[in-house]
C-alpha cells in the first residue's frame, strides 16, 4: 500500500520499515550477516532523500535518511539525515545555522525514494552555495529576473529594459497599466493566441518592476501560499 504524502500540517504515519511496499527482496536487518550494530545502516536501509526548494522547486541537494532521520525529520520539522561519511545522524543546520523548515514530503511508487520540500535558512551545500547542483537550467521567470538585474545593473545601450530602468518607476508602472489594459481587451475578444501574447507582454514589464525593487518570483509565490487555503 502506497503512504499518502507527509505535510507537516498532516498526522504523520510512523515510518515503514524498508522492504514493505517496495519490489525485490528485503534488505537484511541492521546487525545480521556478522555485522556490528555500531556501523550504522547499509546502504540498503537508507533511503534517497531529494530536498527541494518548497517555493521555487529548486533542487538543493541530494541526502540520505534511515528510519530515525525520517522519523526526527517529521517530528522537529526541520530535516535530519544519516552522514555516510561520519556515520551518524546529523540535524542540517544543527552547526552552521543553515537549517531546512520542513514543509512536505512524498515518496515515490516503489517507497524507496522521497522527495523533501523545505524551506532553506540558508544555503543547502557544505560549499556555500544555495544547491549542491550547478548547472541546472533556470526556470524561464527566474532566467528572466536574471538578464532584467544584469540589464539594470549595466544598462546597455539599445536594451529596451535598460532604457525602463532610466527612465524610472514612473515610466515602468505606466507600461503595466497599459499593457493590462491590452489583457483585457484580447480576452474580451481577440482570441487565445492574443491573449497569451499580452499577458506574456503584462508579466514582462511586472517583471522589470519586481527587479527595480528587489523581489523574486519566489517571493511572489511565497505570498500566494500563505493565502492557500
């Protein structure tokens, strides 16, 4: 039987033990085959933990967590793994302050992955860095915010948002008021294609204002969760 996502908002059912709802043989239980109980988990007690960011989807890292990680995870509400290299559990954050408030978590068709959504104090990778992965395409919003920082740090000559920014707050909400004026009137009767068309034109130039003042798209969604309901 699959288990129903975890939410932090939800009862939290007490971890399965690995092998139940999953295909192919259990692993053996911690101890057996000669081994001492001291050395930690095999590797086919641990489950993949993938964190995520819970407001912008970024992937932060890749981890791993045995039953009493889990367990504590759901408990404190902040993540908590099993170090392969120290063997032993850590509290991420319990040292640099960089903890991870927990809002979600899932499992996967086999229950031998989960997907984690936090909130990150901090940044997620021992290097500094908000994700341990680099590299990773941006969503097309963020990569949007990304060139209108650099077109408003830089201002090239010839860029049409560089040339917003100089010209200032006044000429960039003015721009959004007539371009959802445009939304309206293609929804009114221009077709879907038009429509898309400015309403992409309406978040662009909303965009232009959220980098004059310094948000994220992630900010905005921030927001929109707290009024889900």
């Amino acid at each position: 039987m699959k288990r129903r996502p975890l939410t932090r908002r939800s009862a939290a059912p007490s971890p399965r033990k690995r092998g139940e709802g999953r295909r192919g043989p259990s692993p053996r239980v911690r101890g057996e085959g000669g081994r001492r109980p001291d050395e930690g988990p095999r590797s086919t007690d641990l489950t993949p933990a993938i964190v995520r960011d819970a407001n912008s989807g970024e992937i932060l890292t890749l981890a791993y967590m045995n039953d009493e990680a889990l367990q504590k995870t759901i408990e404190s509400g902040e993540t908590w793994f099993w170090s392969r290299s120290r063997n032993e559990l850590w509290h991420k954050g319990a040292t640099s302050g960089n903890t991870q408030r927990l809002v979600h978590i899932a499992h996967d068709c086999d229950d031998d992955a989960l997907v984690v959504s936090v909130i990150p104090n901090g940044p997620a990778c021992h290097t500094g860095a908000r994700s341990c992965f680099e590299g990773v395409p941006p969503r097309m919003l963020d990569r949007l915010m990304q060139v209108l920082r650099d077109r408003r740090e830089k201002r090239p000559a010839g860029s049409y948002s560089a040339s917003l920014f100089e010209k200032g707050r006044d000429e960039i909400v003015k721009k959004i008021g007539e371009e959802a004026i445009e939304v309206i009137i293609a929804a009114k009767g221009e077709g879907r294609e038009r429509t898309i068309s400015e309403i992409a034109d309406l978040i662009f130039h909303i965009s232009v204002l959220m980098a004059d003042e310094g948000l994220e798209w992630s900010d905005i969604e921030a927001e929109l969760a707290k009024r889900a309901r």
